[in-house]
C-alpha cells in the first residue's frame, strides 16, 4: 500500500488540511479526496475541487491534473508524485456560482512561487453546471409563509452541503425539496409524538421545526393521518429512485432521505394497528372491549422509610383524610403520559395504602384511586376494600360502541314515529352509558335535544322538514297546481348514462323557460313565483347537503345544470390572444364603420335510423329538470352514427366602447343542415353569412351597412386562413358585401373556447338536452340500400347511382331540421331570441363564387383544391394586390389601382388612406407584446410567432410509448388540420372494427393538430397513438414510408407532406443520390427549389474500378 501526501486548500489559500499522510492502495484521485475527508471527519464534497496539483516532493514544482478521474496507481508509476494538494471553492454550488470563468491548462508551476497560475476547466465546467432550485419569492407583503420559510432553509442546507442538480435534472431537484419539504411541514408539531412511539425523527432534520405554528394563527392542532403519510412515503420513495440520488454527492442525503422515510413508515404501521384494535373494539364490537371483571386491578402498598419530595403533597393530603376513604389520585399525577407512569411505579408513601386502577384505554386512558389502611390484614380491611371497590365501579362511566348504538336505533325506528335523535337519547339515558357522538354535528344536535328535553315542553319537539310541501302560503297555489298538471301531461324520453346507475329525464329546458310555459297555461292575473321560488319546490339534488333543507319536495322533480370545460395548451396560445386583442381594439376604434362576427360549427348532433331515435349526446351532467322517479329507456344511445344535422352560429357583436368591456352582447344567428348532402365548407359559410348580413344588417339588401367587416373563427378546416379555399371565400365575402375592408382571424389550435361564438353552444345546449332525433322513413328501396352504409362518402356515392336518393333523404330529415330549430328558436341571449335559417343550396353557393370570377376574371369552382387554386394566376395577383396573408391571420383591403376599387365600387371609409392593415404580435424589448396602437401602421409579419421556430418538444406519453413507435406497428396515418402532413398512427395490434370506426371519425372531423394526441387520455381507444413530440415543422416521419404502408398511400415530400411535382429519376440531383445510396426519400420541387434537401439512407459500396469505368 503506497503513502500519500495530501493537503487540502481552498481558492484563497486558507489551509483546511495540512500535509497528511494517508495509506491508499488502487484509485482515482477523487476517491482519495473522499477518503482523506471522511477519515478526517471534513464536511467538504468532491463537487466543490476545481483544480488538483501534484509534485514528486514539497520542494518540486506543481502539474496541474487534468481531471479528478485520473488513476492515483498511474501518475505514481509515470510522474513519481506522492504529494497531492486540492484547492477547493466553497461557494461552487451556491446559486450566486454563475459567473465564475476560470481558463484551465497542464502546466508546471512557477517554481519560485510554489503555486500553479492556472486551474482545471473540466472540474469547473462540471461544478458550473449544478444548481439548487430558487427559493420562494417574497408576497406583496414582503413576508414569506410558514412552507415558503422551511423550503427556503432546506436550499441553504442543501448549499451547505454541496448538493446540487444539473440543469437538465433541475425538475428532480425541485421534485426532492418540495418533497422534502411538505414532509417535515406535515410532521413539524408532532416529532414528540414520533419520539414517544420510538420512531424518532432523523437528528439531520430535526432542527426543521417550529415553522408550524398554528396555535398563533388560531388553528386547531393538525392531526397525523395513515393516509397522508402513505401520499409522503411515495412521494420519498420516488425521490430516493432517480439517478441522480445516486451520485457520490447526494450518498448522504440519500441515506438521511432514507432515515426519514423509515421513520414515516413505522409511524404509520403503528397508526394502521391502532386504527385497526381501535375499529375492532369499539365500532364493531357487540359489547365494551374493556369491562370491570378484566380490566381493575386493587394492589396494596406497603409503607417506605423515605418520602420523595413529589409525593409530599399527596402524603399530606392522605393524612387528613380517615381510613377507607378514597380519593381521586390523577389528579396528583404529572399530565405527560411517561411522567405519569413514572410516578405510578414508584409510589411510596410513609402510610400503607390501597391503589385501586381502571384501564379504560383511548383518550380516557386508567383511571387511578387510592385510600389509606390499617397495615395489619384483618378482615375488616377486606371488607371495607370491597366496598370501596363496589362504590368507585358505580361512581365509573360507561361505554358503548357504535354497533351497540346503531342495533338498538335500527331495531326501534322501524316501529316508532320517533327521530333517530330521540332514539340515540333514549339508549343513553336507558343504558347510562356516556354520551358520546359520532361526529361534531351529531353532537349538536345532541346538545339541543338535551336543551329541549330538559324544557319539559314537547311542542318544541318540532321538526320544522316535516312541513315542506304544505300548503301554509296559498299565494302561488294555483301555479303550483298547473304546474304539477304539466309534468302530469309529459311524454318522458330517458337518456341513459352507460356509466352510472342515474337516469336523466327532460321536463323543460330550464327554470325560466318551464316559468314562461306555465304562466302562458294559468289564467291573465295569477301571481307568478320567481324563478328561485319555483326551483326550490323540486327535490334537492343532494338530500345530504344542508341546502337541501332549504326545498319543499312539493314536485317530484330535479334541477341540474350542465357544465362543460375542457382546455388544452398550444404554444402559440399568448400569441393568437394578443392577436384577438389587437382586433378588438380595431373594432373599438372604428366602431362606427365595423361590423364584428364570431363564426363557429357546433358539434354534429346526431340523427337516427327512422324508429331509433338516438340522443343528442347533450347531457345535464350536473343540473336539468328531471323527475325523481319514473319510466325507463326510450331512446338510444351510442357513438356510432351515420345521419346528423350541423348548426352553423353566427354571432354578430355588438362592439363596446372599449376593448376590454365585452364582446359578448349581440344577436345569435343559426343556420341549420344536413350533415351528409350540405357539409360545411369555405364556401357554404360565406353564402350563409351573407345571406344573415343582407337580411339584417345592409340597406339596400346588398351591401353591408358598414365597410368593414372584422370575424373570428376557430380555425377549423372550414375556417383555416392559410387554406386558398377559405382565402377564396372571404373573397366573396369581400366582393359580395362591397367591403372596403376584411379582417379574418383564427384561434390558436385547442383554443377555440377563446371565440366568443363559443359561448352561444351552451345555449344551444339548453335546447338540446335530453333529445333524442331520428328521422322520417323513406321509400323502401331507399331505406334498402342505405342500411349497410356506413360511411359519409358511402352514402355520398349512393346518391350518385341511385336517382331521387338524395331528394328523398332530405325529406326524411327535413322535419327534424325543424324540429331541432323550433327548440332553438326559445332560446334567448340577454332577451333577445335567436334567429334561425336553413342551409343554402348548392346553386346558391355557385352564383356567389360566380360573382367573384366576374371581377377576379378567373375560373374558378367549389371543386378546386388548395393546389388548383394556386395555380390560378388572375386569383394569386388579387390577393397579392388586395390581401396579407399570416398564419392565424388574412386580410382584404381595397387598393388604389384596380378598376373594380377605383371605379366599380370605390372606398366608403373617409379617410381611407389611414386605413391599416391589422398588425401582428410583435414583442418588446421585455418580452412582453407591443400595445395595438404602438405597432398600429407599421409593415409586421408573423416571424415573433413561436411555432414558426423549430422546436424539438418532450412528451412523457412518446417516452412510455417508445416500443410502440416502430415500422412494424404502424396502421394508418391521419392528416394534420393545420400543415396537412400526414402522422402515422402506431398499435400493438391490428385495429378492431370499432378503431377503425373512430379513426373513420376523427378524419373526418378534420380536428386533429401536430402535437396533439389522437385520442382523449379517458377514451377507450387509447390504444391507437400517434408521436406527440412533433411540431408542424417536423418532416414526415419515415415509417410513412415503410413497405407495409407504401402500396396504398401515394410518396410524398419528406419536408412539406405535398404529393405534388415530386422530383423523379430523370432529375439529376435525385439521378445522383440514387447511385449513391440504396434509400432516397422524395422530394418536391417548390422545398428543392428553396434550398432543402431530401433524406437519404445506406450509401452505396462503389469499387474504385467502377468508379474509374463511369467516369470515362
């Protein structure tokens, strides 16, 4: 074994260990600083060496090591030296340690001196890179609270220590302190506790206490649960597994972690017994655990030669008192429990004495008696002991379990008109058990029974609920009474929940709109209730709560109201809201000559076979009229279907007078079709909302009464700025409403509760709930053919083959268009009721794009896609002239040029040359966006938006998917309804008929974004996934190209997803790669073009003699 000489320093040249030999055999020089100090009891860490300097003796100049991982055995074998000395930094792992920029080098020292003017990088780069979490931020009161301060002391004993995280494991570490800290918050005030049941608390952590304090802020003492400490036993065990605990500088908070954790562990064992004898003994038990006969003990106690001090009360207070005459002895003994059995053992007084000791156990604990006796035993003394015996059991409580409670009130109550109050009150004045209760509202009404009792009234014996639903007030009563006559008359129609046992029936669509119907049906005169007095004649929705003491119970009829909300984040979901802001305050800044509309689809509500009516799928998931009891299922109710009818709102604002009043006062428009003959399009919304704008908001029934028109949208596939489709349609908004102006805006993807329309769908749900539709029977041979289709473009295709399908099936759907639009129609916003229509015709929609070909003096049709459309040079200039295009944005706005804004229909803005385009979100030099009015006019563009910055995002579910992600399981792709490019969808098995069905579904909803997941974490088809850690930005994955999906999906470009003008063999670049490697990924022209390449894979092995053969 070799000796070495090892001195420790730090930077300033303070010596903490001077020139020691130590013995070490093979090893790194790390293991030798840690060994040095732990031999030496030093409280340093391995982390805080930034530099290790070697010589061969103390007069030899220094070497400068390159990293503490050198091998000790080496640099002795190489250099010969023995003597090692570690400069250290104290403060490396303080979060002030940021700015510390040391260069490093090997060089020998400056021999005169004795010292290296360089340091190490490596070990500085390393010790750079540790951080703690922040600590917590002062409240506006400067103060931080009780947690806060424990949180704050725990970083800096951890700095102390030289723990420490990278930044890529930062989350682990704030992970462990908060852990850290929410345990010992939990357990602050009761580490006497944990001491006294012999699982103390770490020493390491027991100065972390005293920061409960909730005597001073007039708390209750908290009380210790199993359950909460199982919570903090997982939550340690899953800090002590991550791989950082394991590192050499976290081995002693790993072990302190450790200690603490089988301290909670073995409190909470003995918690668990406890509660279990305790629920044993005294919930479930047919009698007392602890009885007279088994629990007394009478021990007599021989006089001593020496009184201690303690006793000299009690001796005192024996002495006044006669033989045979007991008294209380707990009343002498000390209040802690160790105390007390300290005192009870070691009783000796100057007299003979008998102790007579209860155990009851629990909070009552032994109850102790003693008296003075005659030292000789005598008869007598047997006696007089026995009375006094049978005395102190009479005087004694008595108890009763809760079993023992509940059998003798369950036994009588089914005979006895009397409360469950009155009962419990007699079994205790019966048995003469002590009163206990249950709980502490139990005990409340204990008390007052008891005050009531002793009154010797018993008219106050009233309960005051056995008088809801009588007639004391006759005022309202002959509402009341045509109001039970209307659910007497009711057809009932049950939707069914497949996940509870609950059963939701309609009465009316709300409160107010079952006031309205019955005092249309009483006769002109009749006192009306209010809305609130009305509902509190129905049953409570909860007989538990105490609002329910508040209802009658006069109908046998529920109210429950629907609430719905579900919200996913998008990382452009600042930028779009900053966006909406600067249109509204556009509109506030001209709303004189602006109209503002919020366009939206509400979700498709279904339509069943003639027969099967199927539910709306509208729920009342929390509230809605519904009686308590009465028939069953009516109407079906499932996921699959076919028929449906899609409401289109429109919601036209009217503007305040400023931007942040609300926008949400105005009319409600809905236009209503058929799901199968008149989807949604570009197209069909800008037909319908010229149509409502001419109908209610132009003079002349053509154009619109303001020249400007701002809308908002969700930014679904009918409504998506970046599509030459809806471009085409805003178009014809722009040209068939003779606007000088359009402003078109999206929300960002998720983000749709953001549009204001949004807001009319909980509306329209008042009107759907608890419906279900079905629509009327066609001709036989219609309804034969149409049975086994399944699908939208199935059903499509029929009508094609089959004359007078389609004009059939819209008469079978008709009536219930107009079914569901009478019930929209009784629907109010803010008292103004909404205005429904019908779909357009598809001859209306092709006159108004005719329009547009007119002035554009192009040729275009519904039939064109995205590509077509570009490829139209007339289109592309009018709106390289007229538009400005962004991602969530498209703009129109008149020029100055053309013949159709010059002459034609000119400006009807004033001062139209101070019109402006709406800006984009542009940051400050906080981060913070610019105001409306700072960037108003001035040329932006969508560069500050974060999408458009590539971005390699992390998904946990990618991480627990990652064996599923593989070429081999990949099933179908569905495209993105924002760039369009196609993901793969990835299972374990081959998809099921009802997977399929859903996929079928999801595609054609269009819904689905980059990034996103396919389906909902509770939904049954989680088995499908996609890759969430992708972006709009990402190229196509390269399982799209696998063998096993290549003979039915078309090659694509690898960068754009673009079927079209791909580059093909004869190109020469593509020519070149293919002699090159045996895999090229396609690519089109307009990305080669901007200067991308393709992806390739396996180059090719070409011999030096082909080589030599091609090139002549």
């Amino acid at each position: 074994m070799t000796v070495l000489v090892v001195k420790v320093t730090d930077k300033s040249g303070t010596i903490l260990l001077n020139n020691t030999a130590i013995n070490f055999s093979d090893g790194k020089l790390h293991e030798l600083f840690e060994k040095c100090v732990f031999t030496k009891k030093l409280n340093l860490s391995i982390d805080s060496v930034i530099e290790v300097r070697m010589r061969e003796s103390i007069s030899a100049p220094f070497v400068t090591a390159e990293n503490t991982e050198m091998d000790v055995t080496e640099i002795l074998q190489t250099l010969g030296c023995k003597c090692m000395e570690y400069i250290i930094d104290r403060n490396v792992l303080s979060p002030s340690y940021n700015q510390v920029d040391l260069a490093a080098s090997c060089s020998i020292a400056n021999p005169t001196t004795g010292m290296s003017n360089t340091v190490n990088a490596f070990s500085v780069l390393m010790h750079k890179s540790l951080s703690l979490p922040q600590k917590p931020k002062l409240n506006h009161e400067k103060k931080l609270t009780g947690p806060q301060r424990l949180q704050s002391d725990l970083i800096d004993w951890m700095s102390s220590k030289g723990y420490g995280w990278t930044q890529d494991s930062l989350d682990t570490g704030e992970f462990v302190v908060k852990t850290l800290r929410n345990t010992l918050w939990y357990i602050d005030h009761a580490h006497h506790k944990f001491k006294e049941q012999a699982c103390p608390v770490p020493k390491v952590f027991c100065k972390f206490s005293g920061y409960n304090d909730f005597k001073k802020i007039h708390h209750k003492t908290p009380v210790i649960t199993s359950e909460k400490l199982n919570e903090f036993s997982l939550d340690l065990t899953k800090a002590l597994s991550f791989p950082s605990m394991s590192l050499t500088r976290h081995k002693q908070l790993s072990a302190d972690l450790e200690l603490l954790l089988d301290c909670i562990c073995k409190y909470k064992k003995r918690l668990d017994k406890d509660n279990q004898r305790h629920k044993e003994s005294y919930q479930r038990g047919s009698s007392p655990k602890r009885s007279l006969e088994s629990n007394t003990s009478l021990e007599y106690m021989a006089p001593g030669s020496e009184l201690n001090e303690k006793y000299t009360r009690l001796q005192d207070d024996l002495n006044s008192l006669k033989n045979y005459q007991y008294m209380d002895l707990d009343s002498y003994t000390p209040d802690d429990r160790l105390k007390r059995r300290q005192y009870l053992k070691n009783l000796t007084l100057q007299v003979p004495v008998m102790l007579y000791r209860m155990a009851y156990g629990g909070s009552v604990g032994t109850l102790n008696f003693i008296w003075k006796v005659p030292e000789q035993d005598t008869q007598e003394r047997t006696t007089q002991n026995a009375l006094n015996v049978n005395k102190i059991n009479a005087d004694l409580p008595k108890f009763s379990t809760r079993s023992m409670r509940r059998d003798f009130i369950c036994r009588y109550a089914k005979h006895a008109n009397i409360s469950k109050s009155l009962l419990r009150r007699m079994y205790f004045e019966l048995t003469g058990c002590e009163n206990t209760s249950d709980s502490y509202e139990q005990g409340c009404i204990d008390e007052r029974i008891s005050i009531l009792l002793n009154s010797d009234d018993p008219d106050l014996l009233l309960d005051y609920r056995s008088l809801n639903g009588k007639d004391i007030d006759t005022k309202f009563g002959v509402f009341f009474e045509e109001t039970g006559k209307f659910f007497d008359e009711q057809l009932l129609q049950v939707n069914e929940r497949r996940h509870g046992e609950e059963l939701y029936l309609p009465m009316a669509i709300s409160v107010e709109d079952l006031r309205d119907r019955i005092s249309a049906r009483v006769p002109e005169g009749t006192p009306i209730p209010s809305s609130e007095t009305l509902r509190l004649q129905f049953q409570p929705s909860s007989s538990f709560q105490k609002s329910a003491l508040k209802y009658s119970g006069r109908f046998n009829v529920k109210f429950r109201v629907q609430t719905r909300l579900a919200r996913v984040s998008h990382i452009d979901a600042r930028y779009a809201a900053t966006a909406f802001k600067y249109l509204k305050s556009f509109c506030v800044a001209n709303r004189e000559i602006t109209n503002f509309i919020c366009l939206d689809d509400k979700a498709i509500v279904p339509v069943g076979e003639p027969g099967i009516p199927i539910s709306t799928g509208v729920r009342g998931h929390n509230k809605v009229l519904t009686p308590a009891e009465g028939p069953r299922l009516v109407s079906t109710d499932h996921d699959f279907h076919v028929n449906g009818i899609v409401p289109s709102v429109t919601f036209v604002s009217k503007i305040p007078r400023h931007f942040n009043d609300s926008f949400f006062k105005g009319k409600i428009f809905v236009t209503t079709k058929d799901k199968i003959f008149q989807p949604s399009s570009p197209y069909r919304h800008a037909t319908e909302v010229t149509r409502i704008l001419r109908d209610h908001y132009s003079e002349n029934g053509v154009d619109l009464e303001n020249p400007i028109l701002c809308i908002m949208t969700d930014g679904g596939p009918d409504h998506r700025v970046t599509f030459e489709t809806v471009k085409l349609s805003l178009v014809q908004l722009f040209i068939g409403l003779n606007l000088d102006m359009l402003v078109a805006l999206r929300t960002a993807p998720n983000h749709s509760w953001m549009n204001p329309a949004e807001r009319c769908m909980s509306i329209l749900n008042l009107a759907l709930q608890h419906v279900a539709l079905a629509r009327k029977e066609m001709d036989e041979r219609f309804e034969i053919a149409i049975k086994h289709k399944t699908t939208l473009g199935a059903i499509r295709n029929l009508a094609n083959v089959k004359q007078g399908f389609k004009d059939a099936y819209m008469e079978s759907i008709d009536d219930t268009i107009e079914l569901v639009n009478s019930r929209f129609e009784r629907m109010k916003l803010k008292d103004e009721p909404l205005k429904v229509y019908t779909g357009v015709s598809d001859e209306d929609i092709k006159a108004g794009l005719e329009v547009v070909n007119q002035v554009v003096h192009c040729n275009a049709n519904t039939e064109m896609s995205t590509a077509d459309l570009r490829k139209v040079k007339e289109l592309q200039t009018f709106l390289k002239v007229h538009g400005k295009s962004s991602h969530y944005m498209f703009q129109l706005k008149k020029c100055t040029t053309c013949d159709y804004c010059t002459v034609l229909q000119p400006p009807r803005v004033p001062d139209f040359e101070d019109l402006s385009f709406l800006p984009d979100p542009v940051p400050g030099e906080d981060g913070q966006y610019l105001d409306f009015f700072e960037v108003y006019g001035q040329e932006t563009n969508d560069d500050h938006r974060p999408s458009a910055t590539p971005a390699n995002p992390q998904s946990e579910a990618d991480h627990q998917n990652r064996e599923m992600f593989r070429s081999q399981k990949v099933r179908d792709v569905v495209l993105c309804g924002e760039c369009s490019k196609p993901r793969c969808i990835y299972s374990n098995k081959k998809l099921t008929t009802e997977q399929e069905e859903l996929l079928r579904r999801i595609k054609e909803e269009g819904y689905f974004t980059c990034g996103a997941s396919l389906v909902p974490a509770d939904h049954n088809g989680l088995e499908m996934v996609v890759k969430e850690a992708i972006t709009c930005l990402s190229e196509v994955e390269t399982n799209y190209f696998t063998a096993s999906l290549r003979h039915y999906l078309p090659p694509i470009c690898i960068h754009c997803g673009s079927a079209e003008d791909l580059l093909d063999d004869s190109d020469p670049y593509m020519h070149t790669l293919y002699e090159q490697f045996s895999v090229v990924r396609p690519i089109c022209s307009n990305c080669r073009n901007s200067g991308k390449d393709t992806k390739t894979w396996g180059k090719k092995f070409v011999s030096k003699k082909a080589r030599h053969s091609t090139t002549t």
